[in-house]
C-alpha cells in the first residue's frame, strides 16, 4: 500500500512538471500552463524596426507589453489588432523609456488607416501617430482601454477615433491632436477627438489639447452614450489652413453629440477646465473600415 501511494504522487508531480512551459523569445518569456489549464503568459518585445513593429503588433496577445525604440516608423500597412487583454494582463504598446517614437502614415496607400485596434484592455501611451492618408488612430469598440500621452497630428481625417457599440470604460488622457485635415471631404470630417458611431459607458477624455484641426476639436456626433470629457481645451479649428476653396469645416470646439443614434436620455459630462462648443446638424460619413 505504502509503494503504491508513493508511485501515484509519483506520477502526478511528473504530470504538474510537464504541464509547465517555459520558452524565452526575441526579448520575451513565456510562462503557462499547456493542456485546459488556465494560461498565464507574459512577454516584453523591444522593436527598433518597421517590421518588426509590425510583426509585435500583429502577434500581440494578452500579456504583450511592446517597446518601440526611439526613431521614425513608415508602416506600408494599417498596424491592426484584433487581440484582447484582460483587465490583469493587458496589451501594452508604448515608447521605450523617454524616447520620441512617431509613426508616420505617409507610406500608407490612399484611405489607410494609420493604426485600428478592435480589442480590449489595451494600453497605447507615449507615441506619436502622424502623417496618415486616413485617420491617425482608431479603436473600435474597445472595452477598457487607456490611451495616453499620445500626438496625433496632420492625418488625413480624425486624428484620434473611438467608434463602435461596445465602447465603455476607456480612458483618453493627454492627448495632443491638431493639424487633421481630411482634403476628400474639404475639411468637413476631420477632428481632433471622434467619439462618434457607437455607444458604450465609462469613457473619459481628460487634459486634451485639441486645436488647428479642420472640423471640430472634439466631435461625439451619433454616439448614444454619456463620456465625461475634462481639463482639455480647444482651439483654432475649421479654420481653412490649406487654402481649400471649398472648405467645409465646422469650428465646434466641442460638438457634444447630434444625430440620429443620439439617445434622449442620455447626456454628457463636462467639467472645469472645458468649454463647450455649439452642435452642428450635418451628417458626416462614416470612417471606413481600414
């Protein structure tokens, strides 16, 4: 009896043993457990190259942090994820340490979007989305998310964009968006925050600067949910800076909802430190999909 018990505690530390993985990669570990156990994965990769950056990207999983060296990036294509975080191992895309990293978008084909992240628990902060044919940055339907210290600046549409039913529990902090000048719609869509298309609770934008834009500085038309937007400004937008003779730019500060999705109950939040702006009753186009 006793040789038998000690043979099965045996087997069962040998079977845990082999259930534990580790692998190390180009600057990452992995640690998890395989089989239906529950799998607890991290990993850290540093990028100092567009394909690498790239590559990060679209592998990135829960638990991913993605450190960009400092430099000038020209993707040839969106950077897109549809990956999901958790709430305790989330996706982080950042600069590394105190480099300056900008992403610059002048590579990309006509109607491109920059970057589009359509997951949750993600964490963007300390980059520089610049120079696309299209929108700069966008996140749909993200649940979540924390985009912070972030430029988005002469895109060729919104600079920074959250879209999409399902958009709830996002923080947007100091962000600085100016100079989005859309020319296909002469200037009539281009802001420097779009919170626009979707509902969602929970979201925030605090310390944005938003200003020089073509449209609006921040635009919430056809979201049917309350955000809290504080401490940011805006200035100088729907000023025609591009000598378009067919400028369309609306000059909102902040255009605090509109259109048909726009639900009766609900309201939004501005707090000191905020003006807001007048409402405009245009219907813009919907952003394409990238």
């Amino acid at each position: 009896m006793l040789l038998s018990t000690g043979r099965h505690r045996r087997t069962r530390t040998l079977t845990i043993a082999a259930a534990v993985a580790c692998a190390s990669g180009a600057g990452g570990v992995y640690l998890g457990l395989s089989g239906e156990g529950a799998q607890a994965a991290s990993s850290t990769v540093t990028v100092s190259t567009t394909a690498q950056l790239e590559t990060a990207v679209k592998n990135a999983g829960a638990g991913t942090t993605i450190e960009v060296r400092g430099g000038t990036y020209h993707p040839t294509a969106t950077l897109k994820s549809s990956a999901d975080g958790t709430s305790s191992a989330r996706i982080t895309l950042r600069a590394h340490g105190g480099e300056k990293v900008r992403i610059d978008g002048s590579k990309l084909p006509d109607g491109s979007w920059l970057a589009g992240i359509n997951g949750d628990h993600w964490t963007v902060e300390n980059l520089a989305f610049v120079n696309s044919p299209a929108q700069g940055f966008v996140a749909t339907s993200s649940v979540g998310g924390v985009f912070r210290n972030l430029v988005t600046a002469d895109n060729g549409d919104s600079g920074f964009t959250l879209r999409g039913d399902g958009t709830s529990g996002n923080l947007v902090q100091n962000l600085d968006s100016h100079g989005n000048y859309d020319p296909a719609g002469h200037g009539r869509n281009a802001d420097g925050i779009a919170v626009k298309f979707g509902s969602g609770t929970g979201n925030r934008i605090t310390g944005a600067r938003l200003y020089d834009n073509s449209d609006d500085g921040l635009d919430l038309w056809q979201f049917s949910s309350p955000v809290t937007i504080e401490h940011s400004w805006a200035f100088g937008n729907g000023e025609n800076r591009w000598n378009d003779p067919e400028f369309e730019g609306n000059s909102n500060g902040f255009k605090l909802g509109g259109g048909e999705r726009r639900s009766p109950t609900s309201s939004t939040t501005t707090r000191p430190g905020t003006t807001p702006g007048t409402a405009s009753r245009r219907t813009p186009t919907p952003a394409p999909s990238p």
